[in-house]
C-alpha cells in the first residue's frame, strides 16, 4: 500500500466512523437478492470496497464464505468490529486474490473513486480473479466527468452512463445479465450484475 494515502483514503480514513454511520442502516434488499439468487452454495465472495462491512456481513449471514477489501485502513477497523469476517486491505487496480480463485464480486459503489481511464484496468482484474462464470455486481454513479467533492473531507468521484459501463463490461469479458437504475434524492445509481465469460 502506499505510504502516501491519496485525499480519497486520508478521507475515509479519518472520518471512518461517521462515513460508516451514515451507511451502515441503509439496506439494498433488490441488490443482495438479485446477487445472491446467481451464487452457488457456500460461494467464495469478495466485497471489493467493503467500508464498514455492511455487504461482508450480509452475505456472511446467508451463509457465503466472504472476505471484505477496502483501500482505507480506518473503514476496515470499522468493518471488523460492525461485521467480523476476514478483511484485507488492497487496491481494486491491483487486487490480493489469486487468479479465477472466486465465484463472486461485489462491487458497490467503489469503482466510482477510480479515475475513468482506469476503470477498464479494474475490470480486467476482477475478471482475472473470478472463476469461469463468476458472478459481477457493480453500481456506479449515473452522470459524465470526474470530481472532487467536499464532505468530511475530499473525495474524487468518477460518473458513468449507462451505454458507457455496459461496453465497459463487454470490453472486459462479462456478459450483462440485469440491470436497473435507482433513484435516491442526491444521486442516481446504476445497477449492474454480470457474468464472466467463459468463451
């Protein structure tokens, strides 16, 4: 990991337990559904930006082995003491799993602190790391651009189109099996799962 944390991280490192506050109650019953219904029994998950560990714990509880990663050390310290399951920290541009080592990644709203020009790069490395099949849920941003925005600290945040992250899948090797779109008051997120493709 880097010795010199990027705002992003200093971010959710220094404000972890507010950030995981303000989160942790929200629940996503359509996604964890709709992810968990394409796993097989006892799939081997990761949470890819897990923060405070609300998905880690979720999926542990119905009974997938799970591991949580997050870049900020801070929001796993709150991640292991909200929902204990094995945590690590790492990059999502260079990911600590062993090739095709996965069934499943979960995604959310983590790829959107990734520079645009990155984001095919991430997805090549999920893919390296999930099995034949595996199973992709992503949510994203819906907008255009790149910003710094302030609250705690600063975050970068990279917007995406729907066309956009549908040929971002495709480009990477994943076949689109749903997605939907969610309106909150702030933001409007793309929902997305997908499945490695084998051919």
């Amino acid at each position: 990991m880097p010795t010199n944390p990027d705002p992003t991280q200093q971010t959710y490192d220094e404000y972890a337990a507010q950030i995981a506050e303000r989160f942790w109650e929200t629940e996503l019953p359509r996604a964890w559904d709709a992810f968990c219904a394409r796993l097989p029994e006892g799939a081997m998950v990761a949470d890819l930006g897990c923060g405070a560990g609300r998905d880690t714990g979720q999926f542990t509880g119905r009974g997938y082995w799970t591991v949580g990663m997050d870049y900020s050390y801070g929001m796993l310290v709150q991640a292991a003491q909200r929902a204990p399951a094995p945590y690590t920290q790492g990059d999502l541009r260079q990911l600590p799993f062993a090739d095709v080592s996965l069934d499943a990644a979960w995604v959310n709203a983590s790829l959107l602190h990734i520079p645009r020009a990155q984001a095919p790069g991430v997805l090549a490395e999920v893919r390296r790391v999930l099995k034949p099949g595996g199973v992709l849920y992503l949510s994203l941003k819906e907008g255009k651009g790149e910003v710094w925005e302030q609250r705690e600290g600063m975050r970068f945040f990279t917007f995406f189109g729907v066309e956009e992250t549908r040929t971002l899948l495709k480009d990477a090797g994943f076949t689109l099996l749903e997605e939907w779109i969610e309106q909150t008051p702030r933001v409007t997120w793309i929902n997305l799962l997908a499945r490695k493709t084998t051919q």
